[in-house]
C-alpha cells in the first residue's frame, strides 16, 4: 500500500502546474472564512448598543446593510 506522500510525490508536477488556481482557491477559502465572522460580531455591537441605549437609527442602518454585505459576499 502506497503512503500518502508517495502519491503526492507522484502528483507533484500537476500541483505545481496549477499552483495559480491552488493558490486562488486556498485565498477564497480563507476569505470566506473571514467573512463568515461578521455576523457574529456586528450582531454582538447592535446587541450591546440597545442594551446601552446609545443606538440610533442611523446606527441600525448602518450595522444592518453591513450584514446585507456580507451575507451577499
């Protein structure tokens, strides 16, 4: 039974023939994964702001078009 690393090895010229989309494809992931994180916080702020009653409407707004955003990226 080959290792794991054996067939890597073996496959080696094809990663190195599209590293480009290899490494486009890691970027995205890791962009989305930033984006993923958003959510959580902006909601956390909205939450904090009315607890505080230091919020406006503008403030909503704003917080909200943000998780439009980033629910669209």
């Amino acid at each position: 039974m080959e290792s794991v690393m054996s067939i890597f090895r073996k496959l080696g010229w094809f990663f190195k023939q599209e590293k480009k989309h290899y490494l486009l494809g890691v970027g995205s992931l890791v962009l989305v994964a930033l984006v993923q994180l958003a959510p959580p916080k902006v909601i956390g702020i909205i939450i904090d702001e009315i607890a505080e009653k230091e919020i406006s409407m503008q403030t909503i707004f704003f917080w909200v078009m943000i998780l439009i955003a980033s629910a669209i990226a």
